[in-house]
C-alpha cells in the first residue's frame, strides 16, 4: 500500500508535521510518500492520501482548497484523512481556533474519514513585516505549540486503518 502525504504549508511548521506522519507510517511498515500539495498532479498509484494545511485567517491555504477541488473525483476513490495546523498558544487559546475552523466541507469534498487539528508553530523570525504587524495586531502567542504525541498517534490511527483494510481486501 502506496500513502501520499501532501501538505500545504507556508513557513515549514506543517510541512514537519506532514514529514512526522510520513516518516510513522515508514516505522510501521506502510511506504509513504511526503509533497508539497502544489506538486500533485495525479493520484495514480496511490492507495490513500494523508492531506494536510497551514490555516491562515480561519482558512486552508489556497493551493490546499485548489487540490480539493481539482483532485476530489480521485479523493473519494481511496481512504483519505485530512489535518489542518495552526493554533498556537495554551490549550483554551488552541480550542478557540479550533472551534473557528470547521473543516466539514474538505471532508465532504474528499470522503475523508476524518479531520484532525493540531495546534502549531509562530515563530516571528519567519514571518514578513506585515505578517509580524497582523501577529501583533491580534495578540497572537508566539513559540511552537506542536504536540507531537498526538502527530503519533493520528499517525498510529491513519495506519491502524490502513492495515484493517488491507486485510478486510485480502478476504
């Protein structure tokens, strides 16, 4: 079973994320491949898709809501999961994000099996001048918030998933 792990992401944080789920899915046992969302063509030869964005200003990137559109035929002919990356600060400012981003229409575009969140990374020194002025401007914490634990264990899920039904093919 052949995963594509595509990602959309700006200033890297996501595209480690998307690296950490390609590199879990390596550690158990499933071939994974990692791509910038921009640079998927086609889906041929591909078992399942993993895809994820950076969320800017409550919404996905737009070479990720491009992708959706121009590839959801093929999206819903596989498993698909999809994560979105972006809250940062402590737990309650993460859930506010969280809350304002409603993933439902890419899952109902893509038949995804599900849409996981996971808080992300501002580190200033990225950013350009007007995006440090719009950081500043709503207050928003700085620093890496990713959890990497709960990267492993969507990873573990995305897997756990893919072996139970290759082996429901196989009967």
């Amino acid at each position: 079973m052949h995963v594509l792990v595509a990602v959309a992401s700006k200033h890297g944080a996501t595209q480690e994320i998307a690296d950490a789920i390609g590199a879990g899915l390596h550690t158990r046992g499933i071939e994974a491949t990692v791509a910038p969302i921009a640079d998927v063509e086609s889906l041929a030869g591909v078992d399942a898709v993993v895809l994820g964005s950076a969320v800017y200003a409550g919404r996905w990137m737009g070479q990720a809501r491009h992708a959706v559109k121009k590839h959801s035929d093929e999206l819903r002919e596989r498993p698909v999961w999809l994560f979105s990356s972006g809250p940062t600060g402590d737990d309650d400012d993460a859930d506010q994000v969280k809350e304002a981003f409603d993933g439902t229409a890419f899952v109902e575009q893509t038949g995804a099996r599900s849409h996981t969140i996971f808080s992300g990374e501002l580190d200033e020194a990225k950013l350009g001048f007007l995006e440090r002025k719009m950081i500043h401007a709503v207050h928003a914490p700085t620093g890496d918030f990713r959890d990497w634990d709960a990267v492993d264990a969507f990873t573990a899920d995305v897997a756990q998933q893919l072996v139970d039904l290759e082996t429901s093919l196989e009967l």
